[in-house]
C-alpha cells in the first residue's frame, strides 16, 4: 500500500534541487508513474512482464481514477529528471 497525503506545493518549490549532472537549478513538478517506476539492475536478464511489476519502486504505482503523484524535479538544460519515491501526493 502506498504512502499518500495531499500534495505541499510551496513546500516542493522550496526544495530547489541542484542537478546532479549539469548542477543547475531544478524545477520542481509531478510526475504520473502509472505502472510505478519499473527499476531494474543492469545485470539482471529475463524479466518478464510479471517480473517486471514486481521490480516496481515502492509509492509508485497508481492506477486509481484519481491519480496520485511522486513529486519530482526536471532539468531541461541536459533532459535529466528526479522523482522522490517516499511517498505518493494527489493534488486537490
Ligand atoms: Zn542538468
């Protein structure tokens, strides 16, 4: 079961995240994982479908009619983005 709670949006955009890659400010968002975010280690081979579900980050997954995101921040300079996995927001 994931973590949800109603989503701070001054509190979001007050965690101005550097880019770990080109290290300019982030811009804060939501992101929508639908199916969760799929992680898989480089060196693992023959995942199926079914596996691959299993491999889902945990307060990723939603698929209800109302959807509830993971915050995450963008940097369009160098197209790298991140997604905070502890918990899952929905927004009012
Ligand atoms: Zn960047």
């Amino acid at each position: 079961m994931s973590l949800v709670s109603d989503y701070d949006r001054r509190a979001h955009e007050h965690e101005a995240l550097s880019c770990p890659r080109c290290h300019k400010t982030m811009t804060p968002g939501l992101a929508m994982l639908g199916r969760g975010l799929i992680w898989r280690k480089p060196e693992t081979t023959g995942a199926g479908t079914f596996s691959m579900i299993t491999q889902a980050l945990p307060n990723t997954i939603s698929m209800n009619i109302r959807p509830a995101y993971n915050r995450a921040w963008r940097c369009d300079a160098c197209s790298t983005a991140l997604v905070d996995y502890s918990k899952m927001v929905r927004v009012k």
